[in-house]
C-alpha cells in the first residue's frame, strides 16, 4: 500500500485562461503595429517576448506542468516502511520511519508521531494538503493498524 501525492499539480483553468489572453493580446498588438504600418521597436520586440513567456508559463502552469519542479519536488509520500512529507520546493523533507513510532495523535491538518524515545515529531499539513486530508488520516489509520498502533485524536490538556 503507498500513498503518493505531488503537490505541485495542480491544474487551473484560470491560469490557461489567462494564457490564451497574453496570445490575443500579443494577436492584437502584432495586428495594430501592422494596421498603422508602423515598425517594430525594440521596447515592442522586448514586451512581445516577454508576453509570449508569460502566457507560455500560464497555459503550462493551468494544464498541470508546473514551473517550480525545475527547482525540485513537493509531495506526500505514506507507505509501508515511512511517513515523508515536503511541503515545498525548497522545504527540507521531513521522514518519520514506521519501526521508530511509539504513537500517533492527530487533529485536523496536524500530526503528532511520539518516538521510542519519548521525542515528538509534528507534521503540520495546514493548507498545502486540505484537499486530501481525510484521505491521509484514513491511509496513516489504516497503515497504523498493520503495524499494532492506535491512531488517537489530540486533546489540548491547556485551556485558557
């Protein structure tokens, strides 16, 4: 059982949206330049170009091909031998190995791992995960159970 999630895809149709318009908009300067029968100058050659990247990088972007993964990987990665997660492209990954594991605690958007040795890990989700956080507290349950832990829920013992 693995679960796997890549954090950078995301498609978005207002992103591709967005694309298209920087084309029309290149369209439509290109179309007046040749109306007026005025030349290209260098300020125009240079806005074209630089509209032309801009509206490529959105139509990829909105099509689910992320710009950021040149720079390196954001995922979810929950299996059999290891929790890892890396919320970002230049956030370092945090592992937790399942043998390592005394207990497990959790509350919406947050996990609290108690080691062996009595040390706690936090794996704080909050927003970058939203979307499948149920399903990675079902998979964390269900891997938990397999390997003879309980999965309890977080109970804040300070109250103001």
């Amino acid at each position: 059982m693995k679960f796997e999630k890549d954090l950078l895809v995301q498609k978005s149709t207002t992103k591709t949206i967005l694309g298209v318009l920087h084309f029309v908009l290149i369209i439509l300067w290109i179309g007046s330049k040749f109306y007026i029968e005025e030349d290209f100058s260098d300020f125009d050659l240079f806005y074209l170009i630089g509209l032309f990247l801009l509206g490529s990088l959105f139509i990829l972007e909105g099509r689910g091909v992320p710009f950021a993964k040149i720079f390196g990987k954001a995922f979810i990665l929950i299996d059999e031998e290891r929790i890892s997660v890396k919320r970002g492209v230049f956030n370092k990954e945090q592992i937790i190995f399942w043998n390592e594991i005394k207990q497990i605690e959790y509350k919406p958007n947050y996990f609290l791992f108690t080691k062996h040795d009595d040390s706690q890990l936090p794996f704080k989700l909050r927003h970058l995960a939203f979307r499948f956080n149920r399903e990675i507290l079902d998979f964390i349950k269900v891997i938990g159970k397999s390997k003879g832990l309980d999965v309890k829920r977080l109970i804040e013992l300070k109250k103001k």
